[in-house]
C-alpha cells in the first residue's frame, strides 16, 4: 500500500495510544510520604526512603517523555522546623541518594541542578550538591533541578536584596528595577519556568514553592500520596495539562506542549 493510501491510524488499543506530548519544564512537589507510611502503620522514615524510589522512577519517565527539566521540592526553609530525628532521616536519605544515584543519573546524561540556600547548609551537604553539579555540567539531557533549603519567598528576597545593593551602589538605576531584573536575580535564572506544577497527597496549595516562576504554570493535584507516584501518574498529570487552554494573561488560547 502507498502512503496516500494508507488509513490514519486511529488507535482503539489505548496501550498503542499516542503518548501525551511533554511539557518542557516539570515542577513537582512531593507530598503524602508521611501519610502515605502512617496509613500503613509504618514509620515516617519509611514513607521518605519510599519516596526516594518514587523519585527515581520519576526521572526515568521524565527522561522516557521527553521532559527538559524536572523540578522537586526536596526539602523547603520551612522543614527546619520538623523534629531532629526526622531531618537527620532526610538529609541521610538525600546524602545517599546523591552518592549512589550520581554516577547512574551521569551516566543517563542527566544534569543535577540545586536551587536554594547554601549557607549554613553542613559542609558535606554543601560539597555534595556542589559535586553533583560539577559533575553534570556538561550533560544536554534531562536536567533535574533539586530545591533544597528552599523557599520561594527567600529566593525573591534574595534576589530583591541583589538588585537593592547594585541600586545602592549606583550600578543600577531605580528605573531598572523590572520584573525582568527581578527574574535574572532568581536561583536559576537561565531555566524556563515550569509549565506544569503538580503536588501529590490532595493537598492543593503550592507552600512557598516557586512563586515568581509559576506566575502562568498549569497547577495540577493528583490524590495519590508521593511513594504511589509513578510513570502513569506523570502521564496523567501530563494529559491534564493537556486539556487545559494557557493564554497568559492574553486572549489567544495555546494548548499545552
Ligand atoms: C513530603 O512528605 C515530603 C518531603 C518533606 C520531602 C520529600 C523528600 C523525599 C521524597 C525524599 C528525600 C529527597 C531526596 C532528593 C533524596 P511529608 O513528610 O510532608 O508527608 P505528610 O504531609 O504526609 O506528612
């Protein structure tokens, strides 16, 4: 049969289904581990270490989709506050996840961005999240960006307070003091903002996570608690962006892609 002849393929099976075309940039705010090992009569750490398992099958799908960047909320300003047990459990699970997971996530071409704020942080914290982004520098693939320490509202600060000194230092003029001057100064200023933020456990608030940068994201919330999170779910967040119409502020409707 020719080409011109052939009949468009509709597909009935949905396994052969044409996969949802990915956004570029995923932000994702992990919620519900602690529910998720409370339900089951399990410790907190468990959920975490779960967790972790959840995260990892997500960067893999990620990276099968086609998704540029992925963004996780890994640990926010605000969980400082928790009790020491469970912070040692998760600054020991992110301490292991970089130095088993690095050599296979380089390997995989993956490029390890860290958002957040580095002072203050342990000096082995420090030198690992320095090491897992000079490892990766020079990989083109999916590039997973790690909030740690971070909280949107600190990170604008942060950047309010750059531009308030070049003001004071007479670098820059009042006048210059953009919305655009403001975003240069964020954590990762190159990064394209998240198109597409989703949070796991039901909870529908996005709790100090990139404020500035998801002025326009589509916002989705799954029910399912973070250690359940997998391909399928990234797909179905993905197909929910899909439906919705991005018109940024505008009147021309674009679909999401
Ligand atoms: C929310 O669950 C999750 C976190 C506070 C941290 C997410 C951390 C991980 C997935 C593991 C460590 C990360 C890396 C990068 C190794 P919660 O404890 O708030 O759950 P709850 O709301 O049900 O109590």
């Amino acid at each position: 049969m020719s080409e011109a002849e052939a009949p468009a393929a509709v597909p009935s099976d949905p396994s052969v289904a044409p996969r949802p075309i990915a956004p570029r940039h995923v932000a994702i705010i992990m919620d519900g581990n602690g529910r998720w090992a409370a339900s089951r009569g399990l410790p907190r750490a468990e959920g975490h270490r779960r967790g972790v398992e959840a995260l990892r099958r997500t960067v893999r799908a990620a990276g099968e989709l086609g998704i540029g960047f992925i963004t996780i909320f890994s640990f926010s300003s605000e969980n400082w506050s928790r009790p020491v047990s469970e912070i040692r459990d998760l600054m020991g699970l992110l301490k292991r996840f970089i130095r088993h997971d690095l050599a296979d996530l380089h390997k995989s071409n993956v490029r390890v961005r860290i958002i957040g704020d580095r002072e203050g942080l342990d000096r082995d914290i420090k030198s690992l999240l320095d090491e897992a982004e000079e490892l990766t520098i020079g990989n083109d693939g999916l590039t997973l960006v790690v909030a740690f320490n971070y909280g949107a509202r600190q990170e604008i600060a942060r950047a309010a307070k750059h531009l308030a000194a070049e003001v004071a230092a007479g670098r820059l003029t009042l006048d210059a003091v953009t919305p655009e001057a403001i975003s240069a100064r964020l954590d990762a200023p190159d990064l394209p903002d998240p198109d597409l933020v989703i949070r796991t456990s039901g909870e529908q608030r996005l709790s100090n996570f990139l404020l500035w940068q998801s002025a326009y994201s589509e916002l989705v919330f799954l029910p399912i608690f973070w250690p359940d999170f997998d391909r399928a779910a990234l797909e179905e967040a993905i197909a929910e962006y899909r439906r919705r119409e991005r018109r940024f502020g505008g009147l021309i409707a674009r679909t999401g892609s």
